[in-house]
C-alpha cells in the first residue's frame, strides 16, 4: 500500500501540529479537536484528516505530534524527571518506598497502569466508533461539565474544611527547581491510592472530545490537591503515556501509513513541540492562581456550538 504524499498537506501539519500541541496540555482535548477542526473546515481537511479511519496517513501522523509533546514535557521537566527516576532505580535496589522521590516514582507507575491496559484494549474500538464530529462535539460539551463540576467539588470541599492550609493561593511551582521539588514532596506525601485513582481518571481521555489533563487535573482537585499541584501532577502523569502511545505505533509512521508524508510529520511535530513547550510553561503559571473555569466555558460553548453547526450543515 502506497500513500500518496500530497494526502496531507504542510499547512494541515502545521495547523494540526500547534493544536496538538496546545489541545494535548489545556484541559480541552486534543482528540476532540482534531476531529472536530477538520468537520468545520470542511472540503480537503475534512477527507485527510479523518481520525476513525482504520487505515490513513493522519493516524501516522499523530505519532509523530505525540512524541514531540512528549519531548517537550520531558525538556520542561526534566530536573523533576532525573530526580523520579532516580528514586525508581533506588527504591527497587534498596527495596524501599521511603524517600518522597521514590513515592512519586511509584505514584506515577500505579497511576499509569489503568490507562495503559485500557488504551491497548479499548483505543481502536472508541477512536473508529466513536472518533466522528457529532459524538466528538458532545463529549467536548459534557467535558465543559465535568470541569466545572470539578471547580464546585474543590469548592464545597474546601468550604466544609475551614481548617484547611491549602488556600489554592499559589506557592510558586514555577520551574525553580526549590519551588518544584516541594511541589512534588507535596504531591507524594499523599497515599499511593489517591495516586492511582487520579491516573485512572485517564481513561475517561479514550473518548473524544473528553481532555487527558482536564480529567486527572479535576480528580486531583476533588481529592485534595490545589489548582498547581494537580496541574503538575497531571502533567508528570501525562508524559509517560503520551510518550508510550507514540512510541508504540512507530512502526506506523516508517510503514505503509507513513509512506510520503516524512516531511509533513516533521514539520508538524516541530509545531507540536513548540506549542507543547509553551503551553506547559503557562499553564504552570496560570495554576498557581486561577482555576478550570474558564477552560469548562469553552467547552460548552464550542461543544453546543459544534453541534448546531454539524447536524445544521
């Protein structure tokens, strides 16, 4: 099977690599809109960038986008990473569970694993049944639900704990790498079952228009964390699975699928870095002081809006 190069074109790369790049870390959905940009567009867009079919060059594509965004929370993070792996390494020689780098080695692990097996079983079935516009416009509309059901959870749980230290002010995560590694002593003083449910909080990222980030960010928040330390768990969270869902189709984007379109998966991935680099380095600002709200709105109002348009068209 050969794919004819001029299938997916530069300006859809590069477009579709800064949304990827963007979509993937807001609370927003990356999927969702990848399905939904092309629908609207309509014409050519519509016809090469169709995410449910079985067999296209835009499914290679994708492969490429997400280990460049992989890349870039890898570069982002890179201090905190050495640190966690370090502690994986010496926790399974020492076999111990002690340090807090060692904890959050493990909090990632366990948290990772219900995504993983999920994503192998379920991730061809949701994308090609359900990875269409009209189903992708209503999952993006209940994800501006769920945020904000999300923020009214934190809200009332904070209300009822008067005595709480955590008034989601901020403590300044930053990139500082003092500021980062309290953060994560933060994050692993927590039990290594608050860790696995907020990962498995990941699943719900199978259907699209529902967000990845979105989804373990707001479990955080519901089980005690503020708005930056769920955002930066979310994001440690976030790596090693979008790195491993690229990095098992490879062998896609150097097949048949990938046939042609080498440029265009560098020049988008390119994209997708930049704006995944970006995009973290905001957001982990944004979250020492503001909240999902904002991001559910949009939501909703792209969602309905998507909708009208779709069943209108």
């Amino acid at each position: 099977m050969t794919i004819d190069a001029h299938h997916l074109t530069y300006p859809e790369a590069l477009v579709i690599g800064l949304l990827q790049g963007v979509t993937e870390l807001f609370p927003v959905s990356s999927l969702g809109h990848s399905v939904l940009l092309p629908a609207l567009l309509g014409g050519r867009w519509a016809r090469d960038l169709d995410v449910s079919a079985p067999e296209s060059p835009y499914l290679a594509f994708v492969v490429g986008l997400h280990v460049a965004t992989a890349f870039a929370l890898l570069l982002f993070f890179w201090r905190d990473w050495l640190r966690i792996i370090t502690g994986l390494v010496t926790s399974v020689r020492y076999r111990r569970i002690e340090h807090p780098d060692e904890r959050l080695a493990w909090m990632i692990v366990l948290a990772t694993i219900p995504v993983g097996v999920s994503g192998l079983v379920l991730e061809h079935t949701f994308r090609t049944v359900l990875g269409r516009p009209v189903p992708a416009a209503i999952f993006l509309t209940v994800n501006g639900v769920l945020l904000y059901g999300f923020e009214r959870l934190r809200r009332s749980a904070a209300a009822v704990d008067a005595t709480a230290t955590d008034t989601d002010t901020g403590t300044g995560t930053g990139t500082g790498t003092d500021a980062g590694v309290a953060a994560d002593r933060r994050i692993a003083a927590g039990s290594l079952g608050r860790a696995t449910l907020i990962g498995s909080a990941q699943v719900l990222a199978l259907l699209p228009g529902i967000s990845r980030s979105g989804a373990t960010l707001g479990a955080g928040l519901v089980k005690g964390l503020s708005h930056e330390d769920a955002a930066r768990f979310s994001f440690l969270l976030a790596t090693p699975v979008i790195l491993a869902a690229g990095v098992l189709k490879i062998p896609d984007l150097f097949g048949p699928l990938g046939a042609g379109i080498h440029g265009q998966v560098l020049a988008g991935s390119l994209a997708a870095f930049a704006a995944a680099y970006g995009s973290v380095r905001f957001l982990t600002k944004y979250f020492e002081t503001r909240t999902l709200t904002p991001f559910a709105g949009y939501c909703v109002v792209a969602g309905l809006g998507s909708v009208v348009w779709l069943l209108a068209a």
